[in-house]
C-alpha cells in the first residue's frame, strides 16, 4: 500500500488529524464561514465543505485560504451579485442532478449583505431541501459586546453613500425602538457618525472594527464623542460594525406629542391624507407611521 497516496477528496485536517466526512443529504447547504480568525469555524461547517460536491464561493480567492488551512480539497465554482443571474440555472441543474453543493460568502453567514438570497428562494421553489450550517456572524458578534440593548434590533447593512440619501434614511428608522446595526466603509464612517448625530441626536452608539481578528477594537460613546473621535484621527482600516442605541422611552413620548400636536394643527385645515404627508415631511417621520396617527387623531375627535 502507498503511503503517498492523495488524501480522500471529503476529508479535513484539524490539529494535524485528517477526518473523513460523511456524505451529506442532496441539497443546498448553507454554511457560515469565520468572520477573521479561522479557527471560528465549526466541525460540521468543515465536514459540509468536505463532503459537498461542490462549493459556491462568492470570491474563490478567499474561499481557498479557508480550504488550504483545513485541507479541504472540494472544487470551487465563484458565485456571486456580477454573474449570479448566469450561474443561477447552471446551479439548479446540478442539484436536480442530486448533488450535495455548499454555498458560502467572503466571511460569515450567506445571505446577510451578500449575494444568495435569490438562489435560496429558487432551491425552495423548486423543492430543493436548503440546509444552513450556523456559525460566525459580524451583527451577532458586535450586538454582544456593544453594550447596547440586545432585547430587539435591526440590522440596516450599508446606509447609502450620499449624505442627503443617508440622512432620509435614517430619519426612516429613527423611531424603531431597538438597536440599530450598520456596516460602514473605513472612509465614510466619519461621516455617517454625524450624519447619525444629526438626525437620532446623541445617542449611545459603538463601533466595532476587525471582530475576531488581531487588530480587534471596540470603541463605545456617545454619537458626537465617537465622531469627534474619528475625525481626529486617520481613516481606520478593516470591516466595520456600527450600532447605534435605539431612542430612550421618554424621547419617544415625546416625539410621538409632538407629531400629535402638529397633526391636530394641520388636521384643521387638510385631509388626513394631506396632514400627515405635511408632518412626515417636517419631523423626516415615515409617513405610513404618521398616517396611522393622523387616523387614530380623526377617530378620538370624530368620538368626542
């Protein structure tokens, strides 16, 4: 027998022991990579990666480190937002093949800011069992050691890159009552502190930068502290994760008299209709919430 024969093509190494994964069921499988330190990877994600026919990587380049490191030899196909309307179909008829296909992102869990969700939705569609293979996520990990409420939150991804847009867009979720989550770009995060400031005022917030890996940093402030902050100093590098503290219980009480009692002015001379567009578009409140106060305002006073 040789002893210099090639490994299985469904084993993986893990502190210098080779294991053979068993088959998996046919399907799609999604499977959370680490987010930095590739030891933040489950036995199961491997044993997945190892048994697959065939992983969906959305950059093969960096798929492969993760591979190399645990000995992993499954093929690769790239699977990602520029060619995922041709690779679609091709994808489809091999798991109607019956084949066992693993589909992963850069970093993290599938599907959260990263291309997917479509060909999940197919599989479904088309009767396809779909597997997720938990593990490291970006927004769970920086959620725990914020030290932000983690009762309720909201995970937003990349606010847009113009300020004006990104300021709409935050007035939009001003009045959701849990911890907003963000990604942000090294270069803009500056930018989006204040524009944050402006819009939620000064609230607590953290930024959590390069999570799990070698330069890892928690910084937590204020709004306007954390700005400042950064605007001293160079532009920071690396992923970045921004949560902001959701609106105090008496900030909200008084945010919604207030809309009350610009609504009861408005109501005198517009529509309920009319009324509300005119203080959502005052206040940067949705309208759909002011609406639905502008009716519950009609209904007291028709009442009385």
């Amino acid at each position: 027998m040789s002893l210099n024969r090639p490994p299985p093509s469904s084993a993986y190494t893990v502190f210098g022991l080779q294991t053979e994964a068993e088959p998996i069921a046919a399907g799609l499988h999604v499977v959370a990579t680490p987010i930095g330190n590739l030891r933040d990877i489950s036995l199961r994600a491997l044993a997945t990666l190892s048994a697959a026919d065939l992983i969906l990587a959305e950059d093969t380049r960096v798929t492969r480190v993760l591979l190399a490191h645990y000995g992993i030899t499954t093929p690769l196909w790239a699977y990602h937002e520029h060619n995922a309307a041709e690779m679609r179909p091709k994808v489809m008829g091999l798991l109607e093949k019956g084949q066992a296909l693993a589909l992963v992102s850069d970093a993290g869990t599938p599907l959260v800011s990263d291309p997917g969700y479509k060909l999940v939705e197919g599989a479904i569609e088309s009767g396809f069992a779909v597997t997720a293979i938990p593990g490291a996520s970006a927004v769970l990990t920086a959620l725990v050691v914020a030290g932000l409420p983690t009762d309720r939150f909201f995970f937003e991804g990349f606010l847009p890159n113009k300020s004006s847009a990104r300021q709409t867009r935050l007035s939009e979720l001003a009045a959701i009552p849990g911890t907003l989550v963000f990604f942000e770009s090294p270069h803009r995060l500056q930018a989006m502190l204040t524009d944050a400031g402006h819009i939620l005022g000064n609230r607590q917030a953290a930024v959590a930068r390069e999570l799990t890996k070698f330069f890892e940093t928690v910084r937590r402030g204020s709004l306007s502290e954390l700005a400042t902050l950064y605007e001293s100093e160079a532009t920071p590098k690396g992923e970045i994760v921004v949560l902001i503290g959701p609106p105090s219980a008496e900030k909200a009480s008084q945010t919604d008299a207030a809309v009350d009692d610009l609504l009861k002015v408005h109501l005198e001379k517009l529509s309920i209709k009319d009324a509300a567009s005119v203080v959502a578009q005052e206040t940067g409140i949705p309208r759909k919430i002011v609406y639905a106060r502008a009716i519950a305002l009609a209904r007291n006073t028709d009442a009385d």
